[in-house]
C-alpha cells in the first residue's frame, strides 16, 4: 500500500501573512526565503532521535489549542528550549505555560501575534514503536 512518508508543509492562513512570517523569522528563527516561506530540513535537527514529526487527531471538543480558537496547532522542535523562552520573554512574547518535562522531552506554549497556539517541543531521545 502507498503511504505517507512525512510532512511536506505547514500552511496556514494569517490576517497579515508578511508581518505573521517576520514575527516567526524573528523570535523563533525561522529564516524565510525568496519564496515567502521556509524550509525545515531534518539534518538540520540536532536532536538524538535524527528528526520527527508526530501527527495526532484530537477530538473537536479539545482544550488542547486553547485559548485559540484555530482548529489546528503546530509543534516545532527547537534545540534549546529555555534558552528560546528567556529569549521569547525578553521580546514581550506571551508564554502560556511551560517549560513542562514530559517522557517525551521539554514541552512550552506560546501565542503568535494572531493568538495561534504554537508549542513548542525539545525532544528526548525517541525508543521507535515496531
């Protein structure tokens, strides 16, 4: 059976998509090319677990992405998770909660300036499910 291998692009929708861009480029270094967008590229990852993404259903009645009110939220992986917080708080960023220590690594969530949740995620070493 075909499957799908990975994620191939986050998109989303922005009242002010170029202010929206300049803002992630800004406080969480996302570099943008010439196209408007950016890519992630895993080798990138220094992470020990070599790069993943998790992709997860939740229910429509969630609290999850709360207080946004979007249907979906994006975890990004970050290399230094408290290093990018004092950094987020020193620029004014609203930090929701976090950092919270989980199996998983170091979790923390924040507000865009069009109040989508984002979390953000330093990873653990990965045990792969067979």
């Amino acid at each position: 059976m075909a499957k799908v291998t990975g994620i191939g692009g986050i998109f989303f929708k922005a009242n002010d998509p170029k202010a929206l861009a300049a803002w992630y480029s800004e406080h969480l270094g996302i570099v943008l090319s010439n196209f408007g967008g950016s890519v992630l590229r895993w080798p990138d990852d220094t992470a020990d677990d070599g790069g993943l993404t998790v992709w997860a259903v939740a229910a429509a009645t969630t609290q999850w992405f709360a207080p946004s009110e979007a249907s979906f939220m994006i975890n990004y992986r970050v290399d230094d998770l408290e290093a990018l917080l004092a950094q987020l708080r020193a620029a004014g960023v609203e930090v929701l909660d976090g950092p919270q220590t989980h199996e998983n690594g170091k979790f923390a969530w924040i507000l865009d300036p069009e109040r989508n949740k984002v979390e953000l995620w330093e990873p653990k070493l990965w045990e792969h499910e067979e």
